[in-house]
C-alpha cells in the first residue's frame, strides 16, 4: 500500500493552462505538504495544511492553491501556468512530533513541465 | 529564519567511509534530520538527532553538535547504491514545526 500517492505522475501542458495535482495519504497523519523541487535539487516548502491551520510560503505565487477536502487529501491547483512552474512537485504528509523531528513522508512526486 | 549548508556533491568508492556536513543557522532549533534521494525517486527519512552526539542506524550514522551549529551523515562500507543526493533538514523551534531543507550532497559512489 502505497502511503502518499499523488497523481499525475506525469504532466505536460501549455503555458496559460490550469492544471491540478492530486494527493492523497492513508497514514492518518495530521499534517499535509507540498514541496517544489527544482532542477537543482532545491526541495521548498509551498504549503503546510493540517485541519487547523494552512500556513503558506510567502513566497508562493497566488496562482498556486491548496485544496484540502479532508484530512487525507491535499490537492494542488495552479493557474495560468508559466514556463518556471516547470519542477517536481512533492505532496508530503507527517504526524507532528517534535520529538522525532517531524518525520515527513514523500509521495513519489508530479513532474510538471510547462512549454 | 533557518539556513543550511552542504557541500554540494561528495564523491568516493566502494567500501570507503564518507562524511556529509551540514552547517545550520537557525533561531530556533529542535534538531536535525537526514533524508535519501535517489535519482527520480521521492525523498526518503534516515535519521534524527534532537540531542548531541552520535545516532547509529546500520551502515549510516548521523551526528550533531549544537554548539557549532554543525552535523554530519556518515556512510560506511558505501555501495554502489548508496549514490544519491542527501538532505540535512533542520527542525524549527516554535509554531509550525516544518522542517528547512538543504540544498542538497550528490553523493557518487565508484566502483
């Protein structure tokens, strides 16, 4: 059984477009994340939403949202794509516990290429 | 805020012993974890250490010493398939609890 899982795995489309990633995780985690790696290997946090808070990177264009129907999905929806979207996209999910250092667990990632 | 630095790629051979540092600034710090990637892969947990010293797991061990605001991954007995990129990753102390990654090691093992 697959712990995160995350769908496309794959996925190509035009600039302009809107596309969504889809994530799902079945380790009654209470915590959800969506991670950019880009093609230096930069592994950046976007979001982290658990069914308190949705704490977002500033950083993260508006054109990026997180979409949370429940406590074990978290999508990922992007609009009007551009070409520097072109990444890895990692949904990610934990059970906060400081004491083990938050140990996060990674689907197996979208890859995004916008032409 | 947090920052870590890695060397960004670290090359050895087979059997050899290889150490990854990572040095971190940080205002606040519960500890420091490590995780494997392989090429194409998703990135994957090895080790957490919340307290100074030495943590052993297997074949890899993982050491931290706050004081320096400094810790290490130390891979013996390297395998071909330990070749991978490795990730320190700090923990924040206060609030979200969202780790900082690093940018990264390319580790290439030779044969």
């Amino acid at each position: 059984d697959t712990a995160v899982s995350q769908t496309p795995k794959y996925l190509v489309t035009q600039m302009g477009n809107d596309k969504s990633i889809k994530c799902e995780q079945n380790l009654g985690h209470d915590t959800m994340y969506w991670y950019k790696q880009d093609s230096k290997k930069f592994l950046k946090i976007m979001f982290s939403y658990n069914n308190k808070e949705l704490i977002i990177n500033e950083t993260v264009p508006n054109r990026f949202s997180p979409k949370s129907p429940d406590k074990a999905h978290l999508n990922l929806h992007i609009n009007s794509l551009e070409l520097g979207d072109s990444a890895v996209y990692f949904c990610a999910s934990s059970q906060t516990d400081r004491g083990r250092g938050n140990t996060i667990y990674f689907g197996e990632g979208s890859w995004l290429t916008v032409v | 805020g947090q920052s870590l630095e890695q060397p960004s790629e670290v090359t050895a051979v087979e059997g050899a012993i290889v150490q990854i540092n990572c040095t971190y600034q940080t205002s606040g710090f519960y500890g420091l974890s490590w995780y494997q990637q392989h090429d194409g892969g998703a990135p994957t947990f090895l080790s957490y250490n919340a307290l100074d010293g030495l943590e052993e797991t297997g074949r890899f061990s993982s050491f931290l010493s706050r004081s320096d605001s400094y810790g290490y991954l130390l891979l013996q007995e390297l395998q071909m398939k330990d070749s991978a990129s490795y990730f320190c990753a700090s923990l924040p102390a206060g609030g979200s609890y969202i780790p900082t990654f690093g940018r990264g090691t390319s580790l290439i093992v030779h044969p």
